[in-house]
C-alpha cells in the first residue's frame, strides 16, 4: 500500500514537471499561482476562445518551520496513562521543528466552450497522510449545446458537483492544505468557515460590478442515502458587489449566509480536514482518541485542529458573513464580521426540555497589508481576530453554556521571489479567555513564530 502512495506521489509530481511548461488556458479560471491573490469568484470570462479539450495539471505544496511555545493555569485534572498517575490538562512539550510538508494536486479540464470540470486532490494533509481527493465539480459559463445565447454568457453560471461552498469571502485568502499562496498570513481564522458538500449553485454577474449566487447542497460533508428526519438541505446565498473604480482603487463588500434547519452531521466549522497549521498549540499531552477508552500520548494526527474552537453547530445552523475588501495601490483592508447560532442534538438539555438550548458565536477580523516592489513582490500586514461566543456545550455554569472566547494577533511578511514561490514569516499570539480552571484553556495562550514556503503552479 505505501509503494503504491509512493508510485502515485511520484507519477503526479513527474505529470506536473511535464506539463507546467505547456499549461493549458482554462476559462473562468482561479490561477494557483501569484495570479490568484485577490481573486474571489472569477469573473466571467468571454474572451479566451475553445479549440478543443484541454487539460490542465496544476499543484501546491507548502512546507513550515514552527517556533511556538504555549502555557496553561488549568487546575491537576488526574488521570491514569499506561498504570500511570498524569495530568488531563498538562499541554504538550513543544520544541522547534518541521511540520509536515502538505501538497494538493489539481487537474483541471476545459471540456467544451465556457464548461470546465474540475478534480482537486490532497495528496498530504496533516490528518491524512494518504492520497484523497477533496471535491470535485462541473462549471458551466456557456451553452454552446443551445448556440451560447448572449443572456447566459455574458451574466450566468452554474456550478454543480461535489465543491467547496462559497459562504464568505473569507475563504478565498485561507490555506487550503498546501494551497497557501492566497493567504498573507499562515494561520486560517480561529472559527474556519469551510465545507464541501454535494449540491449546486446559479449565479448572477452584472457589468456594473454586483454578484448574486444562490445554492443548495445536501447539508452533510459525504453523501447520505439513509432514511431521517435529520436530513434537510443546506441553503446559501451571496451577495457582493466589485468595482475597479480607478486604476489605483478597487473597492468589494460581500454579504453571506449559511443555513441548515436539521442535519446529521453538519460540518461547516469542521469541514477542514486537512489541518490547522500550528501543530499541537494548547493542546494536551494525553488524550483519548475517537471510540478510545483509554488515554494515550498525543500526536498531530489525531489533534489535528490546534489553535481553532469549533462551537459544534452539527445539527442546525444559521451563519450570517459579511465581508469588506479595499484595495489602493499597494494597501489592501480585508474585513469580516460573523455570527453564527445552531446547536447539536447531542448537546446538554435543560431539565425538562425537549431539544438543547441555541447557542451563538460572533467572530471579528480585520487584516491590513502593504505590497510594495515592483509586482508587488514583497509585503508586509498583520490580521486580528476575535472570536466569542457559547463557543463549547459542555463547558457550563449554573445559567448553562457559559460566554468564552478567544483572539489571536498574527503578524507576518512575505516574499514572491517568482510568481510560483511565495516565502513568509509570520509571528503569532494567542489567548483563550474565560474557560474555567478545570478546563485546559484557562488562561491558556500559545505565541511564537512559524517559517512558510509555499509553491503553487
């Protein structure tokens, strides 16, 4: 089985060494190199001409150097690992090293005039070391089988299949795996946004600038064919306006929503499985595993979400996002403001009621950065994110869920040497604020430096 990983790994990097020279135009299309900073939904592209079907091997791989230290004042929680006394809430002995190197493969296929079909693929992630593909969708642009009618090309789209949902604007400068050419920095936010699920969705593109997308998806990360109640569809729309009012000024504010009446297991706060970036901060050293009875030491893998708080919405959820994006000259501001209420069936209940009490999360950032150099190549910025909220069921006082939150401040720099290699440094401070002693994240933070490569084509 690993000689097989192996062959795979060696067969896709030996395609993409062939092709990258001789890379395919695709329509309406999200470059994975330096080109798709700043790129949100691709505008509608009428221009590039089909002359026959094309297919496209792209790929990103992204390697870090972490420097973090972390520290707790959570109370002696005793526990018994391998016959031996431990502490529950003892976090794990941190030490500078490499976290392990992540890469996604993309193929991408122009199948007709305006159709496109995309395959995107992990072939590293933190949680899972194996080859697996993240998603894949058809996008059509054109009807050349109804004579392209100029309505449809010019102000429509569609786009159906197995996708990552366009909630926010957010997750359009997040690291995707070993996609972080589009993120400045090299952490995703504190409550990451980010789901693929089956279903579709219809656009509208105005030439004044304005974007409405309206979807449906299943609801669930997988398909699901088993009889429920808990099995409504997921519905998301946007609305978003975008003006290059001058060549130094481009303006875009975007406004989102996310909804899910009934599900078995929603996952838009835990679609991500690839893994966060800060490896094992403010985590603990004990843990036990998923259907584990006993405690064992921790590792990457298995605590794979380190430095995010999923406020664990699985079974009904309502998300409101709004996104403000400015951009003159070299200065860019990048905005969002969230709030999120749900709840899980699994969550505690009030005595005597019927279905857990709604909790809320509200999540605040803000970003601002400085490219300068010719083609920008170098830059500088710092994003602050605030996240509070119910955030955790199970962390209670005597009114029920009780009111925490967290924020991180992260500064970093970065370097495109070429416009397929991006380099940062970033340097990043998080706090966890009022979890109460017996919880591992009281008056827990986590600070240091990460070290990013990045290579997208």
């Amino acid at each position: 089985m690993k000689m097989a990983k192996l062959f795979l790994s060696a067969l896709a990097l030996l395609m993409a060494g062939s092709l990258l020279a001789q890379q395919q135009k695709i329509q309406n299309w999200r470059p994975y190199d330096k080109e798709g900073i700043n790129v949100f939904e691709p505008k509608k592209d009428i221009d590039t001409e089909f002359d026959g079907l094309k297919v496209r091997v792209g790929g990103s791989f992204t390697q870090q150097y972490q420097m973090l230290d972390h520290s707790n004042a959570a109370s002696f929680d005793s526990i018994t690992v391998n016959g031996k006394v431990a502490n529950a809430n003892e976090l794990y002995p941190l030490a500078p090293g490499f976290n392990l190197a992540t890469a996604n493969l993309y193929i991408d296929a122009q199948l007709a005039d305006g159709i496109r079909v995309a395959i995107e693929n992990y072939m590293s992630s933190r949680h899972h070391q194996e080859f697996w593909v993240k998603g894949g969708y058809i996008q059509i642009d054109k009807l050349p089988m109804f004579g392209n009618p100029d309505w449809f090309t010019k102000n429509f789209r569609v786009k159906i299949g197995h996708f990552q949902v366009n909630y926010g604007d957010m997750q359009f400068r997040r690291t995707d795996n070993g996609n972080a050419m589009y993120n400045p920095f090299v952490g995703n936010y504190i409550m990451d946004a980010f789901a693929t699920e089956i279903g579709g969705e219809v656009y509208y593109f105005s030439p004044s600038g304005l974007m409405v997308m309206v979807g449906a998806t299943s609801g669930n990360i997988a398909g699901d064919i088993t009889e429920g109640d808990n099995r409504n569809p997921s519905i998301h729309a946007k609305l978003a306006y975008d003006k290059q009012v001058n060549p130094d000024l481009r303006v875009r504010i975007s406004g989102s929503t996310y909804m899910n009446s009934g599900a078995s297991r929603n996952t838009l706060y835990a679609g991500d499985r690839s893994g966060s970036r800060f490896y094992l901060a403010a985590e603990p050293a004990y843990y036990k595993p998923r259907g584990a009875t006993a405690y064992t030491g921790a590792d990457p893998n298995g605590l794979f979400t380190s430095g995010r708080l999923n406020p664990g919405f699985t079974s009904e959820v309502k998300s409101f996002m709004i996104n403000p994006f400015i951009k003159y000259k070299g200065l860019e501001l990048f905005g969002t403001f969230e709030t999120s209420s749900g709840l899980a069936y699994s969550d505690p209940k009030d005595e005597g009621a019927a279905t857990p009490e709604t909790r809320t999360a509200t999540q605040v950032g803000i970003e601002g950065l400085y490219r300068f150099l010719p083609n920008e190549q170098l830059y500088i910025g710092a994003r602050y994110n605030q996240l509070s909220g119910q955030l955790n069921a199970r962390v209670r006082d005597a009114k029920g869920a009780m009111d925490l939150s967290a924020n991180r401040l992260e500064i970093a720099a970065g370097w495109y040497p070429v416009n397929n290699l991006l380099l940062k440094v970033s340097y990043v401070n998080q706090q966890y604020n009022d979890y109460p002693v017996s919880n591992i994240l009281h008056e827990a933070e986590f600070h240091g430096a990460m070290l990013e490569a990045v290579v997208g084509f």
